[in-house]
C-alpha cells in the first residue's frame, strides 16, 4: 500500500504511462471485493448494537430526567430511521422521486416535529442546561443542533408535500 501511496503521490504514472497503477489496481480490487464480503455483515451487527445502545441511552436519560439530551438523543434516531426508510427504496432516485413512498415517512416525521417543538424551548432552557451539566459555552452548540434538526424538518416536510401534491420541481 506504501508503494502504491507513493506512486500517486510522486505522480509516477506520469512517468510510466500509468503502467504500475494498472498492476496496484489488479492486486487492489480483489483485495477490495473480499473485505466487502466481511463488511457488511458487520456494519449491520454494529448497526444493531447501535440501536440497542440508543435504546438503552433513551430510557436511562428519560428516567433520570435528562430532557434536552433526551429530546436530542431521540430527534437523532428519528432522522436515522427517516432516512433509512428513504434508502431502503433503492429503485427511487432523483429521476423518479414523486414515487417514494412516504407511508412510512410520514409517522415518523410527526413524532420528530412533535419533539422538535418541545427541543424549541427545552434547549434555551438555562436551568435544564445547567441540571443536564451543559456549559455556558455550549449553548451556541446547542443553537448549532437546533438549527440542524430544524433544516432536516423543513427538508422532510418539503419532500412529503411535494410527493403528496406529484409537484415536478
């Protein structure tokens, strides 16, 4: 790999009218192709192990009080799982968006906005900062998340509505 490293980083190819890169290439991709057979058997048991944590995070926060972490915590999975429902329908791409089928889109963005509407004023929320063990400083950072999970729902609910409506952009 060091080889290889350098000879893209010299710019060797130029030299050899790429010569070399075609024998790293044929050593490179089937050494790419085995680690896929390994790869993603075990994105999958880490993204399982991922979402049984969350869950566990969820309850311990909720049952200590935690609320903004909570509603943070909780605004985070929900996107994830909205997405995935997304990618799931892999035959969907831009050419075809007013197909995707938001049935199970839809649940999920509600209880996001219904989160997301508590988050609003939890998050300001100077005391709960303080009780929840926030910083002064990291107020701006949760400025930052509100921001961010704001976006996503104005972007998912454009979606929803577009795809409700069959609006051609």
């Amino acid at each position: 790999m060091d080889e290889a490293a350098d000879y893209g980083k010299q710019k060797s190819y130029l030299d050899d009218n790429y010569a070399k890169g075609e024998k790293f290439i044929l050593d490179f991709v089937p050494a790419v192709n085995s680690y896929d057979d390994l790869r993603i058997p075990f994105l999958n048991s880490l993204r399982d192990i991922l979402k049984e944590q969350q869950k566990k995070d969820l309850e311990r926060l909720e049952k200590e009080g935690y609320t903004i972490r909570y509603q943070m915590l909780k605004l985070t999975v929900l996107k994830s799982e909205i997405m995935n429902v997304i990618y799931a329908q892999e035959s969907v791409s831009d050419e075809n968006i007013l197909s995707l089928d938001v049935t199970d889109i839809k649940p999920k963005y509600e209880e996001y906005s219904s989160i997301l509407a508590e988050f609003a004023t939890n998050y300001k929320d100077k005391a709960e900062q303080e009780k929840e063990g926030f910083e002064t400083y990291q107020s701006t950072q949760l400025g930052l998340f509100y921001d961010a999970v704001v976006n996503f729902k104005v972007q998912t609910q454009a979606l929803i509505s577009r795809i409700e409506e069959q609006r051609i952009l």
